[in-house]
C-alpha cells in the first residue's frame, strides 16, 4: 500500500442482488478483511499482526450412529436429495454440503481448495480420499448460510474405517459452529465410539453441542419413547462430563410427505431456529470482532508512531553527545599540535603568517599549556603525550558509541502507516456500523435505531 488509500470494495452487483440482508453483511465482512488492496489481513500482515478472514457461512457438524437420521435430516433441510439415505452406512466419510450456483460434486484436494481453512485435515492419514462436497442450488430455510458436514455413522465392534475416524471428527468439532448429536431410538444409540466422542467433544465446545433423538416417530408408542429417552439421558449421566443441569434432547423425524399427522411431537423445527440463532450471533461476532481488530491495528500504528518519535529524540541526544566527545577527542592533539607549532617556530615566521595581534592571541592562549607542560618534568614528556593521545582516542570512540542511532521511519513508512490507521478507523468503521444498521433494521423498528 503506499500513497494514500483508496476506499474500494469489490462486490458481484449480479449475485449481491439474489444475497438476502444477512448473506450480504457476511460477504462485506469477509471482502474487508480479504480485499487484495487494501484488506485488514493484508494490512495487519504488514504490521507484525496475523489475523483471519471470518467465514461467509457457519459450519454445521452432524455425528451419530449409522442409520441415525444425519443425511436424511440435510435432504429434508435443504428440500433437494443430495445424501444417500437407508439403513446401511450410507455415509463412510466427510461430505460437506453446501449452496453454490449450480450443482455440483467434489472430490477430496477440490474440496480442500474450497475450504482451505480444513487443509490441516491431510495430516491425518487417508482422509483426503474420503472428503466429499455436495454443491446444491437450493435456497431453502438458511442454507445459503450454512455448510453441513456430514460425517460416517458411528458403530462399535469389529468395524474399521479407513482413517482416524475419532481424530477427525474431534478436530471438525474445533472448527464447527454448532454440533448436532442424533440419537437413533431403533439403532445403535448408545454404541460406546458414539458416546466417548461426545463425551470428548462437550468438554471443550460444550456450548455448541445440542443433543436430539432422530426418528422419533419410529420409537413406538409415546411409553416406548420416554424409555428409550430415559436409557440414553442416563447413560449420558454416568460420564462425568455430560452430567449436567438443564439438559435437552427434543424429539424430531422427518415429516411424512403426504402430510399424515403422527402423535409423536415433532420439534424439528428448534433444530432450524438454532441454526438462525448461531447465525445471528455469528453476524454479531463477526462486527463486534471486526472493530476490535480495526482498533488492535491502529493501536499497533500509534505504537510505532510513539516508538519512532521516542527513537528520533534518543537519535537527537545521542548525536549531541557523539559530537561533544568527538569535538573533544580531536581538539587534544590539535591543542598539543598548534603548541608545538607556537613554542618552536620563530616569533618572525608566526608574525608573517598571523600578525603581531594575532600572535600575542596565540600566546596568551596557549600560556595555560605551556605552564602546564613546563611544570612536568622533562622526562615524562612523551609519557603525558602518549597518555594524552590515548585520552584522545577513548573520546573519538565513545563519540562513536555514544552517536549510535537507532532506526527511525522515513516520511513515506510514516505517510503510510497514518493511511493505514486512517483507513481502519475513518472507511472500515464506518462500513461496520452501516452493518450494523443494516442488520438490526431487520428486527428494529427504525424509530429505535
């Protein structure tokens, strides 16, 4: 960046058109922070600072056992069958299921180039091969906001997988923003690989785990489900980690497309107000964590400013004192040399060359020096001259020590640095509380804004 900024944000006015309020304040919070010109990640690089594009979309973890409800739940949600479903293990790696533009399917180093913030998943052996992306068109309920990762149902036993089936899914659980845990009344439940991950996974995200029972109309009678609830509730309890106080695991299925009414309550539409819900609070974060940043950088800039001021005043002092000892270190011996010169040439040839008053200046001058080296004793001459010299030399090199200066900005470093901190404050706050407007506009009446 250099010269002054220029405010400029790139956007597709085609796709922008179709984005609805909340697509559109995520894909500007992500160009600010992404623009090649004048980005915040760009911009903090340059200062020493490393930060992280925020994502358009929150991630949405799925696991259970096999046969537990995770893909068909992804149909039903984006309206559009893109999971294969049914009682085997449909699923036997990661699939991410996102919107797009058109459909489309991806194999394992494409799906990592899309996401590249999931590169480190190739350090764990076999993955890539099993990494999946399913691009659909569909715009339904949140989806355009949302990527699913489905993962390979759960089973204990002789089962093996491919890869380290617990490792991935433990580091996918770091990156989600929500984890969706699907008990499966008919199936494998309570298999232990089942229970010791989300027994793993709520002790660090215990905040973003919700706990359903899939398939609930499938349980029997409203007796059958409250006991097939009850054994698994309490084989949660009995791991330390997941016994807590207001636990929830509402019941959901997937609606009957002919629309025929089942007794069982059907809450699967919680599952999609806590997707609006994290959204939202991801839109939050991303603004709240986008002006933080912006003052981190221009916390950064006035560091450097005040540092270089310090350093030109220490710069200024440190000349000062290199040139007082450097005019000292040099005028001993010119002192010596000019009495040497005054006690040994002719008062005919210094009056020629200076004059009468400028010779009888010389030697009312120099009279302090000559009392002084007539005082000491003929034999410890050249021992005071030599220490002199030497006393000469030490001066010269603390001049040189003393005049060390340290590294200041030049005026275009300190143009550009004012530019960028201008640029944080003035343009990309300013465009974050526009954000803002626009997002609380959606739920505030204006009157209140």
């Amino acid at each position: 960046m250099s010269g002054r900024v220029k405010q400029r944000f790139s956007a597709n006015t085609a796709d922008s058109a179709t984005l609805s309020v909340n697509e559109k304040i995520l894909k500007e919070c992500h160009t600010l922070y992404t623009d090649p010109e004048n980005g915040l990640v760009r911009t903090a690089q340059s200062l020493g600072l490393s930060l992280l594009a925020p994502r358009k979309k929150i991630t949405v973890l799925l696991i259970g056992n096999h046969s537990a409800g995770k893909s068909s739940f992804i149909n039903w949600y984006i309206e559009e069958h893109v999971q294969r479903t049914g009682v085997a293990i449909e699923t036997q790696g990661f699939t991410f299921v996102t919107s797009g533009r058109k459909r489309e399917s991806l194999r394992g180093n494409a799906t990592l180039h899309l996401y590249p913030h999931f590169e480190p998943l190739r350090q764990i052996e076999g993955v890539v091969d099993y990494l999946n992306t399913e691009i659909s068109t569909s715009k339904q309920k949140k989806f355009s906001l949302v990527t699913f990762v489905d993962t390979p149902g759960l089973v204990d036993g002789d089962m093996k997988y491919p890869f380290d089936v617990n490792q991935a899914i433990l580091w996918l659980g770091d990156l989600a923003d929500l984890i969706f845990v699907f008990f499966d009344p008919i199936g494998q439940a309570l298999c232990k690989r089942t229970l010791n991950l989300v027994e793993k996974l709520n002790d660090k995200h215990a905040d973003r785990m919700r706990f359903y029972l899939s398939k609930a109309d499938e349980a029997g009678h409203e007796s059958d489900r409250q006991r097939v609830m009850m054994q698994i509730v309490q084989e949660l309890c009995k791991r330390p980690g997941l016994n807590r106080t207001g636990f929830d695991m509402p019941t959901i299925f997937i609606p009957n497309p002919s629309g025929k009414p089942s007794r069982c309550v059907n809450q699967i539409e919680e599952v999609c107000k806590d997707v609006e819900k994290t959204i939202n609070q991801t839109i939050q974060n991303t603004l709240d964590t986008l002006e933080k940043e912006c003052a981190k950088i221009a916390e950064i800039v006035d560091d450097k400013l005040q540092k270089d001021n310090k350093n030109s005043s220490y710069n200024f002092t440190a000349r000062s004192k290199g040139f007082m000892f450097c005019v000292l270190g040099f005028l001993l011996p010119l002192v010596l040399f000019v009495n040497f010169l005054a006690s040994n040439a002719s008062k005919d040839m210094l009056n020629s060359v200076l004059g009468r008053s400028g010779t009888e200046t010389l030697h009312v001058y120099m009279s302090p020096i000559k009392s002084m080296w007539k005082f000491i004793p003929t034999d410890y001459h050249w021992h005071v001259l030599g220490f002199w010299l030497v006393l000469s030399l030490i001066l010269l090199i603390m001049a040189k020590l003393k005049s060390r200066a340290r590294p200041t900005l030049t005026r275009k470093q300190k143009r550009v640095l004012l530019d960028k901190r201008d640029y944080v404050q003035n343009v990309v706050k300013s465009k974050k509380q526009t954000l803002y407007q626009q997002y609380l506009q959606q739920s505030v009446a204006e009157h209140d804004l």
